[in-house]
C-alpha cells in the first residue's frame, strides 16, 4: 500500500511538473509575441496602456487554441496574436468583406509580412448583419478590443446581442469571449448610440448574459482611475487620437489611455 500511496504521489507531482512546464513554455512564447521585432514601434509604445500580456492570460489563451479575433481593426493585437497561435493553433481574422481591388490598409499589412501573418484566416463579419467567420462550435476563443460602442452605435441593443449570439454560436462548450471595452461610470447615462464611445460595464454583461454566456471574472488590468469619461468629444480626447488637438491636450496626456473594462465570459 505504501508502494502505492508514494507511486501516485510520484505520478502526481510528475503531472503538476509537466503541466508548469507546458505553463512557462506558453508565457516564453507569447512574451515572444509581444516582444517580436515585426511589431510596429507605436503599437509597442501603447503596451504600458494596453497590457496584451496580462490581458491575454487573464482570457487564458493557448497557442493551439482556435481563436477569432472580431473587427481587427489596424491589427494591434493581431501582431501578437498571429505569430503566438501560428505553429500550433489558428487565428480566425473576422472583419468587413475583403474587397480585392481595394484591399485595407489590415489586408496590406498582414501581406506584407507573411512569415509572421500568412496563416491568418479571413473570416467576414459586418455588424450587424454578416456573421460569417466560423462554423458552429468550432472556436475556443473569440476576443475583441474597444469595439463595443461602434456596433451598439449601428444598430443598439439587437447589433450587440447579434455579436454576442453569433460568438456564443461559434464557441466549443466551455469557449471564452473575452472583451476589453472603454468603461462608462454607472452614474452616467449611456445614450442609445454611445456616442462617447464609452459604456457601462452592467450593461455588457446583461447584454452577453441574455444570449447564454456566463460570466467568469472580471479585472481590472486595464483600469484608469485618472479617466472620469466626461471628456469634449468622448474618449476619442485622450490619447492616442487626441482628438481636441491643442485644447487641454496636457490634461488629456496626463490622464492617459481610457479606463476600461476586462471581462472574461464562458460557454457553459
């Protein structure tokens, strides 16, 4: 029995070894990610905002996940996301329908460099009313960054709910949505169009709640206490865009980046 007992002990901390080491492999390779020379110089100056490494961990992301990256936008993440899932997992690009006499400026980047992008896949999606980026139940993670308010804006209420069904449609059981959005003080109201562009946190959950997510944690990664979202021109004053130009452009510096929400959700 005692052969036993130390057989299994053995085999257990042999397990916990091999599991800390899988682990620290998957923190080497997306601090690799982050930390590649074909990242453009001004996505990296916005790390010490931004957080990729701490906010990608707290979603729990494996490089041989599936995950689909929803309106990619200049492709900030996408420059640590496509070489980090490249080897071993596959990163599902979901945006506007490619147009191949006008390719964007997104397009043009990921061909420019196909050594680190060439595995990308496409997938169309035109909120709120083109889903079409992957089969049901076919994904581990859907992620998106600061894209919240522009699809309430087209469409309300149903465009977000249309977003968060057609990711809850697409996930394995057990799949995440993760989310990063600029966050409206609840004593705020948020108009119909989140003009601000920022949004209150309740509301995101409500919305990704009635579609059948749960809620799985949320942090405060990226959290600004200094931003009182009550800015001339919404959230678009602060850096990086600016907006005011000159005006109180100090003020806006040395408030920083948006204060925003982390949220981590799961199929059940």
């Amino acid at each position: 029995m005692k052969r036993f007992i130390l057989a299994a002990t053995l085999l257990a901390g042999g397990l916990a070894g091999l599991a800390q080491a899988a682990d620290k492999a998957e923190d080497a390779q997306l601090r690799a990610a982050i930390a590649g020379s074909h990242r453009s110089s001004t996505n990296v100056a916005r790390d010490t905002w931004r957080h990729p490494y701490e906010t990608l961990t707290f979603f729990g992301i494996k490089p041989n996940m599936t995950v689909v990256e929803l309106t990619p936008g200049g492709g900030w993440y996408t420059e640590i996301l496509a070489p980090y899932l490249r080897d071993n997992g596959k990163l599902i690009a979901a945006g506007a329908p490619i147009d191949p006499a006008k390719p964007s400026a997104f397009k043009k980047k990921l061909d420019a460099n196909p050594a680190v992008f060439g595995k990308v896949v496409p997938g169309v999606f035109d909120a709120p009313t083109t889903y079409d980026f992957a089969a049901p139940g076919s994904v581990d993670m859907v992620v998106t960054f600061r894209n919240l308010h522009n699809w309430i804006s087209k469409g309300g209420d149903e465009a977000l709910k249309g977003v968060f069904k057609a990711a809850y449609t697409s996930l394995k059981p057990g799949g995440v949505l993760g989310i990063e959005e600029h966050r409206l003080p609840e004593a705020t109201p948020q108009d119909a169009k989140t003009s601000s562009g920022y949004v209150h946190e309740s509301y995101v959950i409500r919305m990704a709640e009635s579609v059948g997510f749960k809620l799985a944690a949320k942090s405060e990664i990226n959290a600004n206490p200094k931003d009182k979202a009550d800015h001339k021109g919404g959230v678009w004053a602060l850096p990086p865009t600016l907006a005011n130009r000159d005006q109180d452009r100090e003020k806006y510096q040395a408030i920083g980046e948006s204060d925003r929400m982390t949220l981590k959700f799961v199929k059940p």
